[in-house]
C-alpha cells in the first residue's frame, strides 16, 4: 500500500481494541440485536413509546458500532471481497433460500419465484419480503462509502477538513432524505415508479456519518466515562425527555428522519446509552455473558428473527387471545431461534457455515457471526 502523507494525524486503526473494551462492547451489540427484534412487529401496539425510543437510535447504533470494526487497512479489491463474503453473500443466500423454500412447499410458481428474486436484486427494503435483509446489502455499500472517503482523506490535505466534510454530507443526505422516495421517470412508453436507490444508496451519506464516527471515534473513547453510572443515567434521563416530549420520528429503511437536530441528539445519546449500560452490566457475569453470545450470533438472529416472529406470534394470539403475551412469547422465540437454527444447521454444516460468514464449531466461538464485523 501507499504510505499515507499525513501518517502522523490518521486516528487509530481499528484492527486490534484496547484491553478491557472488548467485553463491553460484545454487550452492546447483544443490547442491539435485541433491540431489532424487539422493535419490529406489534411491539409499536404494546408501547406506542418505547417503540419510538428504539428507533430514534438503533439503526445509527448499529452503524456506528459496526464503524467501530471497520478495517480500510488493504487493497481495494480485497476490501470488496472481504466485504462481499461477510454481508452480500449472507443476503443472497438467504434470498435464493427463501424462495427455493417458496417453490418447494408452497403453490409459489416457478415464475414468480423468479420475479421476485430478480426484485429483490434491487436489494431496499421496500421491495424485499423480508425487509430486515435490507441492512445487508446497505451495510455493503456503506463500508464502500466509508473505505473510499478514509482513503481520500488520509492522503491529501483534507484530513483536517473531515469532520467539516462529513458534517456537509450528512445534512444534505438528511435533507434529502426524501427525494428518492418515491421518484418517477419515464421509459419509451411507461411511467415507473421507484422507492429508493439500489442497496439504499440514497440514505449513504446519513448511514454513512454514523458508521464513520464509529470508526474515527474507536480507541479514543474513554472508558472512564461509561464506567461512571451518572453517565447513563444523564444521557439515559434526557433521551426518554427528548422521545417523550418532541414528535420528530427517524426510520431509515422508510426514510423518516423529522428532524436533522432533534433527532441527531437523539441518535447520539442512545449510542451513548447503549455503551454506558453495556459497561455496568459487564460486571454481571451471567448477564455479561449471555448477552455477548447473543451479540455473536446478531447475522443470524437479525435475518431470520421477523418470520419466526410473526409465525408464532400469531399462532400463539390465535391461541389466548392475548397480544401482549403473544408478543413476549415471540420475541423471545425471535431470539432463541435464530440461535438455535445458527447451532444445528449453520454452523455444523461446511457449506452453510461458508455462505453465512459463521465459525465453525473448532473455532469456539470466534465472534465472525456478528452483523456488525
């Protein structure tokens, strides 16, 4: 590689975390998993609030956080196929998995199977049947975005311009959040209509500021600063004031974002929250430790956490009758599921096991299974 100008100024390389953030930090991506899967379905029915209190960060967090793993430091072409192997070919495989299924036991045609896997190429959510998968191919993308723009910066004399740079991008990507969705445009003939760029890429600069922040950000943060219980109660207090008292919604995947400040503040507290609460229950061991294998199995859990959700979520209402248990009883399934189907037919089977980007059993437990790597 070409050695870097300004070598002396880059932040440090996340290749390696400092002692004693590892744990912490496996915590909270177990905190944001389970955060997805209990944000999606009828959890908005239970707790109007606390539905909006998950998605006024958890989407940024999880951008963030995999910012925090980013690795930029290799070629080019190594780079996309390292990034191909851990996000894309989890998402296609799923795709061709659900609708060979789909052909197989069900009345789904040949055809419409094929339609709808060449839809899904497009790869947003509004145009995926499972549209949890739309993380995947955007998080691609976004790696790419954040690859290029480190590069750029890192070699010429705009590294003491980033943050100016990236701030710019951001509040133009917010303020146009929108323009993509819906656009219209006309072929010989027909009118079309589209929701969204490919692979999301008309939300880029948004998801993209998060991811960098967490990569410029790892190993200068202190963790003097999450050890101190002040700090999530602060930080903790004033997101639920800010949720609670002010309108402005954020939802990446439909691009809702109401307000560039409000809901800013909002993103940064709720990382800040989630990273505070995972360093106080880094001191409970079997909390610890239950949540870090949860974190570890997040790729699983996040594509496959929405059938499972709704397969038993309405076979257990049409049972009692009684949403909220319905919904618990879910979400945990939503959970453990995943994790059983990662345990008995992912990671024990050599072709599943490559397709997904997982461990093998010899590996015990080597945290490659997580969404955010």
């Amino acid at each position: 590689m070409v050695e870097e100008t300004y070598s002396l100024e880059k932040p440090i390389t996340n290749t390696v975390a400092p002692a004693g953030r590892i744990g912490y930090i496996d915590i909270a991506k177990g905190i944001g998993i389970v955060l997805v899967v209990m944000g999606h379905n009828d959890f908005a029915l239970i707790s109007p609030f606390a539905h909006k209190l998950i998605y006024s960060f958890h989407m940024p967090m999880f951008f963030f956080m995999s910012g925090m793993f980013f690795k930029p430091d290799m070629p080019f072409w190594a780079f996309i196929r390292r990034r191909f192997d851990k996000v894309l070919k989890p998402f296609l495989f799923t795709i061709l998995l659900i609708y060979f299924a789909s052909i197989s036991f069900s009345k789904v045609s040949i055809i419409v199977a094929t339609r709808r896997v060449l839809k899904a190429m497009y790869a947003n959510g509004h145009y995926l049947d499972w549209v949890q998968l739309w993380f995947l191919p955007h998080l691609f993308v976004v790696g790419l975005f954040a690859y290029i723009f480190i590069k750029a910066v890192h070699r010429t004399r705009l590294f003491r311009l980033r943050w100016v740079i990236l701030s710019v991008m951001y509040v133009a990507g917010v303020l146009g959040m929108t323009l993509f969705w819906p656009f219209e445009f006309n072929l010989p003939g027909k009118d079309f209509i589209i929701f969204g760029l490919p692979f999301s890429l008309d939300i880029v600069f948004v998801s993209g500021f998060f991811f960098v922040l967490g990569y410029e950000l790892n190993g200068r943060l202190y963790i003097s600063l999450f050890e101190n219980i002040l700090t999530l109660l602060i930080s903790g207090i004033t997101l639920i004031v800010l949720v609670w008292y002010l309108p402005p919604t954020i939802d990446f995947n439909t691009r809702q974002f109401g307000s560039l400040f409000i809901n800013t503040a909002e993103a940064l507290l709720g990382i800040l929250v989630v990273l505070a609460l995972s360093k106080q229950m880094e001191r409970v061991g079997w909390l610890s430790s239950l949540f870090r294998y949860i974190g570890q199995a997040s790729l699983i859990i996040l594509i496959f956490q929405v059938p499972i959700q709704d397969y038993w979520g309405q076979k257990i209402l049409a049972l009692t009758n009684n949403l909220q248990f319905s919904y618990w009883i879910s979400f945990l399934i939503g959970v453990i599921g995943p994790i059983v189907i990662n345990a008995l037919f992912i990671r024990p089977n050599p072709i599943m096991r490559r397709w997904f980007s997982q461990p093998g059993p010899q590996d015990n437990g080597q945290v490659t299974a997580s969404v955010f790597e």
